[in-house]
C-alpha cells in the first residue's frame, strides 16, 4: 500500500510502484475489440528506458498511470498521452516508449479505471458505458493531477511540457490545450471538435465552443474517410473567429478513423508516420523539443 500521509505533503517518491506493479496495474496487451489478426503492431523496447507506474493525486481517488522516460541524469521535456476509449493498452504504452526514446518523459493516466479497464473488454456497448461515466469535468480534473506529478518530478523540465491523444483521447487534448496554460503545445489525433445534437450540457465540453480559450497551439491531424473529418470546417471557423492562427488541422485524404493505430485495420503506414513527424516538428516549434536535459 502507498503512503501518503507525510506531514510536509507528499513527495513524487510517494507516487511511484515497482516495476513489478505495472503488470498487474495495465492490461497485458492489444485493445481486443480492435486488434486486427493482420496487424503487426509495432513493438518498441525498454532498453535505455525507465517503466513505472505512478499514481496521480486525482481528487476522488489514485489514478494509475504508465511513464516512460530516459534512463539518464536531469530533467527532459513531457508529453501526458491522453488513451482511445479502450485505455491503457499496449498501443498507448508502446507510444510513450516511442517518446521516451527520443528524450521525453511520457505518461498516460488510465481515466476509466473507476469503472473498469475497458481493454480486454470485446463488448463495444459495454466499452462504450465505461467510456461515457469519465465525465469531461472528471478527465480535465486526472490529467490536472497528472501535470501535477509531472511538475513535482525531478526527471521533468516543467517549462516543456504537451499534450497528445487518439480517438476519444484527441477530442479531451484540445480541451486540455483550452483548460491548461502549462502545456506549450497540443497534437489531437482524430478527436471530437464540435457538440453533436441532442448532447448533455453537464458531462461534455466541446473544443468548437471553447476555441477562444486555447492556451497552447494544436495540430489536429484527422483521416477524410472518417466522420469526424466533417466537423473540421466547423473547428476551422471557430478557430478563425477567435484569432487562433497558430492552430491547424491536417486531414489525410486516404485516411480514416484510427489511421495512426498500428494494431487495427484502419491502420494507414504512409499517413501514420507523416503525422508523427508533424506532431514531433509541431512540439518542436513550440518549445517542447527534447534536445539535451536540462541539469536536475
């Protein structure tokens, strides 16, 4: 059991587990619902690389989540990788052992966990209960907690910090680039933009809605064969209308839904890999470059 009880507050220390926990804290593979018995999913390993489990201060509860990061002295810029609505899978994992090899500390918070660890779950319906009780109010709340850890790390230059999600994960990035001035930059890879009709006033956000108050540029990367590419004009105009030059939206004419999940079918290599490399050049330009660490 951790300890959180020191009387000066707790310390980053308090919120890390063993490298044993991680195992047992994250499912053990691909998001079943989605896994394509033709992918071949890309596997990148731990060597360099520190693996842990870190438990984020959320305000009802400690919420999990997997970090990556070099193995190596001082301080590295971060990215919070927000998770598709199957959570912390072996995808997103493997995307914060991507990150962490090029010189970030990256950490996805597992944000279903209250209800359950929608991963092993092939019940879409089922999934998608899980999904809708991670209320937006709730999620800007976890990754608060989680760029609380991140500022409180000693491996963390708290002055580079962004943001990037999949799916369900790209519609909460933009809202966490409108809610948090902390992060320098956003990537949202095919996220909800804009209020569908008939949707509750009290669970949601809508990035559209809240444009005006973007802290930090996003890279909206998003495929023409998936639905949600339809609201792009819609996000395009309230970007416009509220002076956010900085902020743009890539659509990939080939793509769609899910075009950069290398385990599904949707997977598109080609568009994939561009995405990648705007969203590390859109880092880049924005101060989140990893480059040598900064002295601890």
């Amino acid at each position: 059991m951790l300890n959180l009880t020191r009387p000066e507050g707790s310390a980053p220390q308090d919120f890390h587990l063993s490298r044993r926990a991680v195992g047992a804290a994250f499912f053990a593979g691909y998001a079943a619902a989605a896994l394509s018995a033709q992918a071949e999913p890309i596997h990148t390993d731990e060597a360099g690389l520190v693996i842990e489990t870190v438990m984020l201060p959320a305000a009802d509860t400690r919420l999990p989540a997997y970090m990556a990061r070099p193995n190596a002295p001082g301080r590295f810029p971060a990215v919070l990788v927000i998770s598709e609505i199957f959570g912390v899978h072996d995808y997103i994992k493997d995307v914060c052992r991507r990150l962490a090899k090029l010189g970030y500390v990256a950490i996805a918070p597992a944000f279903f966990v209250r209800v359950a660890d929608p991963a092993p779950l092939t019940d879409m319906q089922a999934i998608m209960k899980i999904v809708a009780a991670a209320a937006d109010p709730q999620v800007m709340g976890d990754i608060g907690a989680g760029l609380k850890v991140l500022k409180a790390s000693p491996h963390v230059d708290a002055s580079r910090l962004a943001v990037t999600g999949f799916c369900w994960g790209g519609g909460e990035t933009w809202l966490a680039c409108e809610e948090f001035p902390d992060f320098k930059a956003g990537v949202a890879w095919y996220g909800r933009m804009v209020r569908p009709a008939g949707a509750s006033e009290d669970k949601h956000y809508w990035p559209a809605e809240r444009a005006a108050q973007l802290h930090a540029p996003v890279l909206g990367l998003y495929g023409a064969k998936d639905g949600l590419a339809q609201q792009v004009p819609a996000m395009e105009a309230a970007l416009k209308a509220a002076g956010k030059t900085d902020t743009r939206i890539v659509v990939y004419p080939d793509a769609g839904h899910g075009f950069h999940a290398d385990y599904r079918a949707s997977y598109v290599e080609a568009d994939a890999k561009d995405g990648w490399a705007k969203m590390l050049a859109h880092f880049a330009a924005h101060g989140v470059a990893p480059g040598a660490a900064k002295a601890g």
